[in-house]
C-alpha cells in the first residue's frame, strides 16, 4: 500500500510539472500544447495506484503517505522547471517527511495481530525502512538544492 501511494505521488507530481512546463513551451495557451494533455494523463493514470492502494493498508497510512505530495510537486519543479525553492518550502517539507515517517511507524509498530505471522511483521519493518530511506533521498536533495540556491 505504502509503495503504491508513493508511486502515485511521484506520478502524479510528475503529471502535474508536465502541466505547468506546457504553459511554458511557447504556445500562447497552455491547454493548446500537447504536453498539457500527456500531464493531464499521467496525472489521471497515476491516480490508479492511490485507489488500488487502499486495497493493500489502512486508510490512516494511505492518508499519511499522500500528505507527502506537496513535496514531490515542489522537488520536480525544481528538478525539471527551474524553480526555486526557498527554505521554508524545505522546512516545510522536512516537517512533512518526518511526521509522516513518525506516524507511519508508530501504525506499523501498532497494527501487528498478535497472531500474525513473524513475516508479516518483517514485511512491514522492511517497507517502513524503505519508505524512510526514500524520505532521506529526498530531503538530502532539498537540503542540497537549497544549499546551492542561496550561496551558502
């Protein structure tokens, strides 16, 4: 579920950059741009993952996880439109990862069945690791993109 909800994330805030860079292209309307409508589709079908999701992990972690949007949206708008992002868009986002690491953990750690089998747990502990080490990337790149826009 974990994995499903950030692979929609990530398409989506893809989707969305798509959208805003066809504004951008030279066309004098956006929405006549072909790249408006390839956004429009990655962002519908990124959607997909959401849904299914929810098939796969409580609605309070599939929530949590899509909290965690925003800062994709502000990572790719860096990444591939050339905006700035200030510190407290890091801050921010920092804020963002942390909390939602936090309260993932604590609803892996809380959701176990006393007679679950140990590998589920396992199973678990791995996705929560996987998700913190993705949160890591993805604040060291902020963290970086910050440092080097202010002059530091």
């Amino acid at each position: 579920g974990i994995v499903l909800e950030t692979i929609s994330n990530i398409g989506c805030a893809a989707g969305l950059t798509v959208q805003k860079a066809s504004w951008g292209d030279g066309s004098a309307d956006g929405m006549s741009s072909p790249l408006w409508y390839w956004g429009s589709a990655l962002y519908v079908v990124s959607a997909m993952p959401d849904f299914f999701a929810y098939f796969f992990a409580p609605a309070v972690v599939i929530v949590i996880v899509a909290g965690t949007y925003p800062v994709f949206v502000a990572l790719f708008a860096w990444l591939f439109l050339g905006e700035e992002v200030s510190m407290r868009a890091i801050v921010a986002s920092a804020v963002c990862i942390i909390s939602a690491t936090c309260i993932l953990w604590y609803a892996a750690a809380n959701s176990v069945d006393k007679e679950m089998a140990a590998t589920t747990w396992t199973v678990e502990v791995l996705a929560m690791l996987l998700w913190i080490a993705g949160a890591g990337v993805v604040m060291g790149l902020l963290a970086t993109l910050e440092y080097y826009d202010i002059g530091l």
